[in-house]
C-alpha cells in the first residue's frame, strides 16, 4: 500500500508550547481516496522536536506492514536527520530519530522524504499547518 504523508509542527513561541500535525492519504483497494488528520500538542517543546513527533506519530497511525511511504515536509531538519545521516545535537531529538528508525524497520515500510517549501500553495502542507497551530496548547 502507498501512503502519502504531510507533517509539519510549530512552536510559540520557540521553545514554548508546541503543536504537531499529519495528513495520511491513501488509495484503498476499491478505488477510493482514504485520508486522515491527526495532531497533538504539548505544554513545553520546541519547533523542532513537533517536526520530529509529526513524522513518529503518523508512523505510529499505520497499522498495516510493508507500505510505501512517502513523506512530504517543509521541514530540512527532518530530511537531514531522517535521509541525510545528520546526527542530532539533543538527547531528545535523538530519541526521536531512534524511535523513527525503529518503526521503520519494525514495520519493513519503506519512506521517502520530499521537501515541500512552506507557505507557497500546497493544499495538504497548509492544511498540516494550521492543524499543527490549533494543536498548540494555550498556556497562561
């Protein structure tokens, strides 16, 4: 199965409390078009850190094995640390590329990561971002 995967997070402000969004889209077998929306948020974080939860949890979302992945974010960040080999400078970011890495190969899926540049009219990475910033939680 393919599945096509927009994330984004977002931070405010950055560190501070973050939001974190995906859209999965799929083809089901009878022809029709299957997507879902899924975001969260967290009291203290930074925008990097929702750049990284984004991609694990829509991981996390795929309950069947042996899918074809694409994975399409504005973010450099993730596509250097996920395709690139760039080695994280926190602890925390680090964990989160060992966990990635391990869903990967739990799963046998094979991703692909596609660079989108933000803010400049791709329907399904403006939605991930508004998702990501209603996700943001208010903090008083």
């Amino acid at each position: 199965m393919k599945i096509d995967i927009w994330t984004d997070g977002s931070c405010r402000p950055n560190p501070g409390p973050g939001g974190w969004a995906a859209i999965l889209k799929t083809k089901l077998p009878n022809g029709e078009t299957y997507e879902k929306e899924i975001s969260g948020g967290k009291d203290d974080s930074t925008n990097n850190e929702m750049e990284m939860l984004a991609v694990e949890m829509a991981l996390k979302a795929i309950t069947q094995q042996g899918c074809s992945i694409v994975i399409h974010t504005d973010s450099r960040m993730v596509i250097g640390l996920m395709a690139w080999g760039w080695k994280a400078k926190s602890s925390h970011l680090r964990q989160l590329v060992g966990r990635i890495s391990g869903r990967i190969s739990l799963g046998e899926h094979t991703v692909e990561y596609r660079k989108v540049i933000a803010h400049n009219g791709d329907k399904m990475n403006e939605r991930a971002d508004e998702l990501a910033k209603e996700a943001v939680p208010l903090v008083f």
